[in-house]
C-alpha cells in the first residue's frame, strides 16, 4: 500500500522516495506524515500537528445521499458511452507527439492576471484560482474546440480544517485520505468570450462547495458507482496545487532540500495531457514563484505560449483592453 525509499549520492546528499496508495492517503496526508519524521529526527518529542487517524470521519451513510454531489459527466453528450462523440478535441493517444512546456508565474505575471480581475476578484481569488482561471481559460482556447463543447476544470481541494465548527469535520492533523475534487464547467463559447473573471469565478465556486457534508456526499457516489471511475472526456483537465502540501520545507536535519514534489511533474505518465500541477519553484533571477508544466500537441502549445507572451508584455494602460470578450480562433 505505500514504500518508501532513500537513495544516498556521492555528494552526501540522498533523495527520498515515497509512493502512497490514494486508498489511504494523498499529499497532504504524506505530507504530514514526512513532516512528523522529520521533526522527530531534529529532536522533537512529538510532532504537530498532532496525528490524527480516524478513517471514518470521510466515510459514506449507510443510505446513500449524493444531494452536494453528483456526476458531472452525465451532463456532457455521450459521455457515457463514447468518450470523443461529439467533440472537436482530440484525445492525444499519441504521447510522443506532445510537447511539454513549463510555465512560470511569478509576481510579475500573477499581479498582470489580477489587474485583468474584477474589483472582488483582485481581493478574494488565490493564487491558485487566479492561476487556474488564465490556464483553464487560454487552454481552451488554443485547443480551439468547437463554441458548444463543454470543458471541465477538475480541482483537487484539501477538505481539513473546513467547518471546523461542526460536529465531524475533518481535523487538520488528519493523516486519511481527505481530498475532494469538484469540477468547474463551461461550454468553450462562454469560457473563450468572457472576461477572465467569469473563469477564476467557477473556479471558487468548485472549490467553496467543500466541507464535510460534500465529503460524505462524495463517498455515497462512490458507494453507488459500486467504485467505478467516472469516463474520461476530451474537455477534461485537473490542475492540483502541490505548493500547499509544502514538500519543499521538509529538514531532515540535513538542510533544505533541492526539490520536493511529485516525480512525475505533468500528472499520470500515461495520459500527461490530463493533468497537472502547480509546483514551487524559482525563475532564472532567483524569484520565487510558481510552475506550471503542460502537455499539449505543437499547435495548441504554440497559441498557449504566446498567450504567455502578451501576458508578460502586459502594461497598466493595457490592461482595459483585456476586459473586452475575446475572439475565437478558427475553429476545426
């Protein structure tokens, strides 16, 4: 169910490898368990926060209630049965056709993001839904789908320490497996004409309905899926920020280390086009920011880096423009 490995260099230095099943525990969860060896290994009597592993607190009712939650693929056309019926976007089958392209966002490029926001937005939106709208937004549009397609933002969430208040929310010294992944969705038409807030806006609307009542209506779906995986669609991407996770801090008593993340930095090696991740990491100055890396085929890359291109060209005055529905490209 899980392992673990070190691999000592002739440098001193060593790399540590750590594979979880998902059954027991996700980032976080090994997060916390890596930061308690640690802490332990510097000399700590006990870690914080304190441990807690209480595998029913997620668990689903004994009669199903699915009311927070329901499939959304059911709402996209022949979902069910055909995953490409009906879509204009292709299913890279083909991997070494990919291009794979790290984009960085630093101060710089966050802040020329939220200038483009509304007046809320630039308050309340993250990094992560500010970095998740631009990309779910200008992904699409180089993908150049058709206007009535509908595209699916999966976001992973941490549910600790939400509605902490109530009775049975999930602690934040939680070891279990305690993610959540809600879907923002949009036809192309909306998502491409729309300013940019519509796109950070669904984002934390998916990402608000989080608590521990969405929990137990998520393990009641899986209950009644009988543990079958939702189908695969060609408007799907998944975006999971790993920067909370805080793999990057962990001392060993060693020092800080070099990298901390997941090994494979574009998602699920077999279908790297489905998902990413947001990974701490600095530029060629040395600022701190945050990466992204991506697959997609040579044309829709080319659009998507030039759209990071006039992002980072952007100016103040320029920013008004940005507020004005853009154009489709041509469609396939």
């Amino acid at each position: 169910m899980s392992g673990v490995q070190v691999t000592r260099l002739t440098c001193a230095g060593f790399i540590l490898a750590v594979r979880v099943n998902h059954t027991m525990a996700e980032a976080q969860g090994a997060m916390q368990f890596l930061g308690a060896v640690a802490e332990l290994a510097q000399g700590a009597l006990a870690p914080f926060p304190p441990p807690v592993w209480k595998r029913e607190l997620p668990d689903g009712r004994n009669q199903q209630q699915p009311a927070l939650v329901h499939d959304k693929l059911d709402e996209v056309p022949g979902s069910d049965t055909d995953h490409t019926k009906g879509s204009s976007v292709m299913l890279f089958l083909d991997n070494p056709a990919l291009r794979l392209v790290s984009f960085f966002f630093g101060p710089r490029e966050i802040d020329a993001i939220r200038a483009q926001l509304l007046p809320h937005l630039q308050k309340r939106a993250t990094k992560f839904d500010t970095i998740a709208g631009w990309i779910w937004k200008f992904r699409t549009m180089a993908l150049a789908p058709y206007s009535n397609e509908v595209m699916m933002l999966v976001v992973v969430v941490n549910a600790r320490g939400r509605n902490t208040a109530t009775v049975g929310g999930i602690p934040v010294g939680y070891y279990g497996n305690a993610f959540a992944v809600p879907v923002a969705m949009s036809t192309v038409g909306e998502l491409s004409m729309n300013p940019l807030s519509y796109a950070v806006e669904l984002v934390r609307k998916a990402k608000n309905q989080v608590d521990i009542e969405y929990m137990r209506s998520t393990a009641d779906l899986i209950v009644l899926r009988r543990g079958q995986s939702p189908p695969i669609t060609a408007g799907m991407f998944s975006l999971s920020d790993t920067t909370r996770a805080k793999f990057d801090d962990l001392d060993f008593g060693w020092g800080k280390q070099v990298y901390g993340g997941p090994a494979e930095a574009v998602g699920v090696p077999s279908i790297p086009w489905l998902t990413s991740f947001l990974l701490a990491s600095k530029n060629a100055n040395g600022e701190d920011g945050i990466v992204v890396p991506m697959c997609l085929s040579g044309p829709a890359m080319d659009r998507l880096v030039e759209e990071m291109s006039k992002l980072l060209r952007l100016t103040t005055d320029d920013v008004t423009q940005l507020h004005q529905p853009h154009v489709l490209p041509a469609m396939k």
